[in-house]
C-alpha cells in the first residue's frame, strides 16, 4: 500500500476572533490549498474536525458550508467529532480516505469558535463529554486533572515546581510562534503564584479558551511527488479508548489510551520512543505532559518530571516537546488543537518551522480527547 | 486490496422510545455483536453516527460511553456527522477504515433520540444544517421539499397522485417490518386529504420524528470468512456535495450529490443502474424518491413518476424501492436512518429480510445529507 504524505498545512491565528466557525474554516482552508498548491476542484475528500459548533453557535452542517464557501463541490464531506481529540481524529480519518484509495487528494480543517460564550458555558459544553455519572455529579475535566496531579506529585515524589515548568517552557516556545494566542513568557514564580483552578493546579496549568482553525493537505506519496519535493509521511497511526468512567482505572496516572495508541502507531512505522525527534503532546493541563511522556515511553512510569527538571524537553533539549507553545500558549480550540498538533511536526520536519525550527526527522503528536477517554496517536516522517 | 464484507446488522424498535441515546446505541451495538457472533474484545473501530446528541440530549462523547457499555474498550472510537446522512457517512468512514487497513472489525452504530424535543425544537435542529443565509431566513427542509415538489408537478405534468403513491407503497412496505415506527398500510385519500404542511405536500408526504438505533458490522473478506458464509460486499460506495445555499442550483429537480455519488459508486463496482435488484432510497419527503430514482439513472429525468404510478418500484415490482418501509414508515431517527438503510440491503442480500425477502444480489442504498448538500451512495453484493 502506498504511503500517505502530507503536502500542506495552515493555522490562523489562534485567540479571541471576530467572525465564527465558518469564517475560521475558510481561512484556514484556503491558506492550505496555497500553502500546497493545490486547486479547490482537486480536493476529493474535505473533512471537517470540530466538537461542537451546533452547542457553541447554533449552526450544524458546516462541512457542507465550507465546501462551497472554498469552491470544493461536489467534493465529498464528512464532520469528525472525537471531543477534544476531533483534530488528531480527523488526521487518522484523512489518512484512512488517502490509504483506501478513497481520495486522491483529502483537505482537513479543524476548527472551533469559543470566545463568544462564557467560561463556564463553554467548561459545560466540554464536560458534556464525560460519562453521564460523572457528569451528572458535576466533575469537570479540570477537576480530573487537579485530583491526577496531587497524586502524581505525593505519589512520585515530584516537585510542584515540575509541572510549572511545562507551562514555563511551552510558554517560551509559544514566543515564536507567530499564530499563538499567547506570544509572550511567564516566569515560574507568575505560575506558582497564580489563582487556584483545581487544588494543586493554577490558572497558569490550564490551556485558555479559543478560537481557532488549522489545517492539513493529505494525499497518496506519488500525488505528493506532482507538487513538491518537501514534504511529510504519516509512517504510523492509531487511536485507542480508556475507561469512559474515569475513576474506574487501575492506576490514575496511566492514561490506557495514550500507550494503547503509542504502541499502534510505533507497531505500524517500526519505530520506537528513542526514535522521536519532536513532539507535540496535549498539554490542556500540564499534568497531561507528563502522562503522555511516560505513556509514549519517553520518561520511565512517575519519571517524566525529572527529565522536564533536567531540561530535556526544552526546545534545545533531547526531546523538544510542544515547540509550538503546544495548547497551553498556543490556545485549545478544541477541533483545530490536533490538527495544529499534526501542523508543528510537519513544518519542522519540512524546515518551515522558523525561529522555532529544531532537527527533525522523525516526529509524533498525541492528541487526548476528554481526559483520555479516546487518544490518537501520530508518527510523521520528513520524506526521503 | 481485499474487498469489504459486512457481516452482521441489527436494528432496535424504531418509534417514541423510553430511554436516551446511549440506551438506544447499546442495544443496536449489543444486537450486532449477537448477530455477527462477534466478540466486543474484537472490535478494533467503533463509529457511531450520530448528527446531534448534544442539542437533543445535552450529552456529546457518547462513542466513547458506548465503547465502554458495550465492553469495546480500548477500540478506536469516532463519532460522524454528515447531518441527515450521517448513518451513509458512517458506512463510508467504516468502509474506509478496514480497506485502508486501520481495523480489521468495524462496528458502525448510528443513533438519534428526537422524540422527547417538540416537533419544532426537532425540525430547528434540523434547519441548523441549512447554509445560514437560508436558516436565518427561517427556511426548514419541508419547505425546500414542498418548492421541489411543486415545480416538479408542474414541469413534468405529473399527477399529485404519484407522490402520494410513494407514500402508500412504503407504508406498505413497512406493515412487514417489525422494526418500523408505523406498521399500518394508508390509502391513497388518506394521503392526499391529509393536513398540508409545506403546500403541495401534506403530512403523509413527510416521515415522521423518531428514536432509534442501528448497526453494522464490516470486516475484510478473509475475515469474514472465518465467521461466516452468508455475508454481503460493499463493491461501491463514493460521496458527494452540492451547492450547500439550495437556490443556487441550476435545476432544482436535479441532486448534483445523488448524480456524483452515484456515478462513483457505479464506477466503483462496475455495476449500473440495470444491475440493482433493490433499493432503499431517502424519502424523507416522498418527491425525493423521485429525485433519487431519476439522479441514480433508475428513471430519465422527469419520469420516475411513471414507474410509481405503473407499480414498478413496489415490493413485486420490477425494482423494489424501500422495501424497509423506508424513512416514511420505518421512520427517520437521523443517524440511525443511513445504517437503517444498509441493514436492509444486507439483509435483502443474504436472505434474511423475512416477508419483505426479494430476489435481490445487488442492491443500493442513498443517504441524503440536508437537501441533497452531501450524499452517500453505496451497492453491496451477495458474497459469491
């Protein structure tokens, strides 16, 4: 079977945006099909990441509306929900339409448009994703990971200042990153000492809420072959679920879901955790960082602190982690956040990456949806 | 590559049910493990269609609650909206995972619980899909349908009667089908005398607002084999938009998405128009069988009436349409209706359709998205 390339990709920019969903899928779609030149009446499959525009907007349908609004009737459409996950998700969706033979050329928009409603209706959408148990009780994502993180820190011994220093460092990264919905450093004294969201985690440990669209351009390698000579290679996919009931797992500390499809997207590309040059993890909160660490095997179980304390996941460090300020500066619309996961590991494997470019040529992103009820796992490699 | 193969399906009671969404899912999925005597620890994709549970229900995630009620973990879960058709959506997306070779067993569990909403909060729901310059103008599906219809009577001089007909011949349908919402056969008067809703279309020409569920299992063909020697092949399937603003078409008796999606599915499988013995087509508004029969190549344009009225697409009928009952009898619980519809070409395919059984080795069914903004045509053969 042929392999599956990456041609494109775009971000707008990620914030409090005017317009709404559509006009944010637009943007971003178009700047793809010029980023990989490639014409609108070529794009054979369009999908659509997104959670919930109908909660947030009052407005369905809007893969069919950005089919027409970028020129791509009669091109096939399909909405790929998988809640805050929906962005790598719809990678695996895009590569499966490529890998079938289905499309001979898929363009994948995610987006989400959140900004206009409060906090706490838009922390209500996002709950409605939990098990109706935990829901029904009032459990948010954030109170799961305020509770994951005090036994992590107690549990292992680890200091609280580690899992600030996640924020430190992506914030740093975020800085040059152009598109990002916070370019600016915060110090670990600003962190620690920020207001209390979820006893032991701050404000600072908590991605922000925001608009935003990326995109990818997928296509078998010889299509790709057609338009350019730099460009990427899904070598390795796969997503896994954990316990929807949260509290029913074994060992909080081990998100099932992330090692389940670690180990198939490692399984299928023939590579393994030391092979990884750069990695985007989903660091909604920054106790997650650390979880998929150790899930990808990247830090021994209750040892990714110690390698975040040493540096290792700086942007110069062995393993750069979120070098695209990941979701904590970058911002979490949820639909778009996998997607721009999967746009930071191709711009630096093609070396478009700018003041944030690092070596790399093999990449991974790890996409969680809820708190790891769903996880899709991806491996891109700089083609050869 | 290996063909697609569908194993086993199921169908929960269609109606006004007890319960909520993920009831209704875990007892289709649960039925389709029985029938395809798969088990859950085998599922590697689980994908649910389902257009809206969080504006009818408040709930979202629920592909990641039915892996875990249905003991599926850690299968990959995604849920897919392609609106109205999503159940198609998800015959696509669940064919694309196993050709791609993603999953080697896919269920695909399409569900909608509507009833518990008034019959305006469902149809707004429902108009939300409509491009927002319609929406806002507070245009709903029915009134694109009672325009269609209207022009259509008009330009082809066909008698009000032969939509009627359409109506008569798939309540018919329906009394065999222990499944459907409405098991009772309705005449011809009662059809046309029946209260206008969107002029000229009366209540008999809409299908109702219903709660349901239903399932599908696909798997390679090796695979299949394992498991069983009465299974049916999907030899063609393809999508396709339309203009998403509905007024901007040139022939509002044409379907671009039923023609494209058709014409690919037809390409696909080799197979034409003369080759299919059944079909179960989308009335969600009788005139769009007719949109259906003509757009797929079943009738010239403008003449599928004459079929209806010479009793060809009745259950004896040279090409048996909706022998489900369709979505007037059987009912149109969104996401389930798509998978619905492949469920009974499977079953009209390995013979187990019990009195609504025809001789049938090919069949078709067409998921229309909105007012034909996307459709999904899909053939599935008999296993030779």
């Amino acid at each position: 079977m042929e392999r599956v390339a990456v041609i494109g990709s775009s971000m707008t920019q990620f914030g409090q945006r005017d317009g709404w969903i559509l006009d944010l899928l637009a943007e971003a779609g178009l700047a793809c099909l010029g980023d990989a030149g490639v014409d609108a009446a070529d794009v054979e499959h369009l999908y659509v990441s997104n959670m919930a525009s109908g909660e947030f907007e009052g407005q369905t349908g809007i893969m069919n509306a950005l089919a027409q609004d970028i020129d791509a009737t009669p091109a096939y459409t399909q909405r790929i929900d998988q809640t805050s996950s929906s962005g790598g998700a719809g990678i695996y969706a895009a590569w499966q339409s490529v890998a079938s033979g289905a499309s001979d050329m898929t363009l994948l928009v995610g987006g989400e448009k959140m900004t206009h409603r409060t906090t706490g209706e838009s922390t209500d959408v996002i709950a409605s994703l939990t098990h109706p148990v935990e829901y029904k009780q009032g459990v948010t994502l954030p109170s799961f990971a305020g509770l994951t993180a005090r036994h992590y820190l107690e549990r292992f011994d680890a200091p609280r200042e580690s899992l600030g220093k996640v924020a430190v460092k992506n914030h740093a990264n975020g800085v040059h990153n152009p598109h990002a919905q916070f370019q600016k450093e915060v110090d670990l004294e600003t962190v620690l000492e920020s207001p209390i969201v979820a006893d032991p985690l701050r404000l600072y440990d908590f991605c922000p809420i925001t608009d935003g669209s990326a995109a990818l351009m997928l296509c078998p390698e010889s299509v790709a072959q057609e338009y350019t000579d730099e460009y990427a290679v899904i070598t390795g996919i796969d997503g896994a679920t954990d316990t929807h009931v949260v509290h029913e797992r074994e060992d909080p500390t081990i998100m099932g879901g992330v090692v389940e499809s670690g180990e198939g997207a490692y399984e299928m590309s023939g590579r393994g955790p030391d092979d990884i040059d750069v990695a985007e993890l989903h660091d909604m909160f920054t106790i997650l960082e650390f979880l998929q660490m150790e899930g990808l095997g990247f830090a021994e179980h209750g040892e990714a602190w110690k390698l975040v304390e040493e540096g290792e996941t700086e942007r110069d460090g062995e393993l750069p982690i979120n070098t695209s300020g990941g979701l904590k500066s970058k911002g979490h619309p949820l639909g778009a956040s996998g997607v721009a996961q999967g746009v930071e590991i191709y711009e630096q494997l093609v070396g478009e990456a700018g003041d944030r470019q690092v070596e790399a040529e093999v990449g991974l992103c790890c996409n969680v949806g809820g708190f790891g009820n769903c996880v899709i796992t991806t491996i891109m490699e700089a083609a050869q």
